[in-house]
C-alpha cells in the first residue's frame, strides 16, 4: 500500500516511508498492495477457518507461501459455485472463457 509502480522503479512524487512501520503516520496512505492481497470466501464447500497463503511481515508485504494467482482464484470460485473454469462463450467467433484462456485452476486446498 505504500509503494506504486513497478519494483525497484519509483513513480513521480512516492511517497517516502520506512523499511519497518513503527509510527502510526505511515498508515492509511491510500496506496496499493504491489504483490499481495487478501479475500475472504466462505460457503460453496470451502473449508471453515482456513488461512492459506503468507505474506510478509514487513515492507514490501509480498506473498511469500502459497501464493494463488488471479486466474486460480477465479476458477476456485467458480468450482465452488459449480462451474467449470474450462468454460466458455464464443463472443464474436472467439472463445471468451470465465477464467484467463481457461487456463485457471482450482485452488484445492481451499475446500473442505
């Protein structure tokens, strides 16, 4: 949430902030997590309580276990709502699938 931009490439006017956050100013800045995020799912069979995945627990707070990328995430739903996350349309003669290129895949260890 404090850094924008690319890792290592800093955007005009960044906001400048410690390694470690001790001072209660550096929170709230309205800035955006660059490699880590969180989402609570519950119902469609997941499993109760779960906690996956780790992130750091200082700057740059990157994923650091069992990091799930957005097309697994998305198929992981659609599972628990019993869709295939092979599925697709075809919009205009092309394959328009719920997940990238259908490529996505369930997060198993997610359901109970």
């Amino acid at each position: 949430m404090m850094i924008e931009g690319k890792p290592d490439k800093t955007v005009k006017d960044q906001v400048v902030v410690p390694d470690v956050i001790n001072e209660l100013k550096h929170y709230g800045m309205h800035r955006h997590f660059t490699d880590a995020g969180s989402v609570l799912l519950f119902g469609g069979g997941m499993k109760r309580g779960c906690l996956h995945g780790k992130t750091a627990d200082e700057r740059p707070c990157k994923t650091i276990e069992k990091r799930v990328v957005i097309e697994d995430l998305h198929a992981s739903i659609y599972r628990a709502v019993g869709i295939s996350p092979k599925l697709s349309y075809e919009v205009e003669k092309r394959p328009f699938y719920v997940t990238r290129d259908g490529l996505g895949q369930p997060v198993l260890d997610l359901f109970a």
